[in-house]
C-alpha cells in the first residue's frame, strides 16, 4: 500500500488528508500516480492535482515525477507555493 497525503489547499478541495493507495504496476512512478488518481476521481481531483506546478514529495522528500514508487511509501501533495 502506498499512503498519499494531501496538505492545505489540496485537502479542502479534495475533502480528503489521506487516502491509501494499492502499489501495482499501474502506480510505478509518482507521474502514473497522480493520474491514476486523477482518472479514478474525476474531474474535481483532475483541477486539483493536475497544476504544473503542485509540489510532490516521497517519503518526506521532494521529488521529480518519475520518482519510481514502492510498497510502503508514503507521497504527498502540496499546493504551489506563494507569497512575497
């Protein structure tokens, strides 16, 4: 199982802080992750999770997308960061 976290602004849109996630093939990296959650929920998770710019982490540590998944991992999702 993988368990996927979302913070702030991702969680009030999503209605969600964690889900957990059965590790397969279909979830082998983070990229086919977040589409494969964005497909599986529809079009509310698709506006939320599919901005360029959403920060990813895997196992506390920020990532690129083709960051390879296993069994036991935990990722998380961050809205963009802004401010000034």
């Amino acid at each position: 199982m993988l368990r996927v976290l979302f913070f702030g602004r991702l969680r009030e849109e999503l209605g969600c802080g964690e889900i957990e996630v059965i590790a397969d093939d279909s979830c082998r990296d983070l990229d086919a992750l977040q589409a494969q959650l964005c497909a599986a929920n529809g079009e509310r998770w698709t506006r939320a999770l599919g901005a360029a710019n959403t920060i990813r982490a895997l196992n506390q540590v920020m990532v690129s997308g083709n960051a390879p998944l296993a069994d036991g991992d935990e990722v998380a999702f961050f809205p963009p960061v802004t401010g000034g």
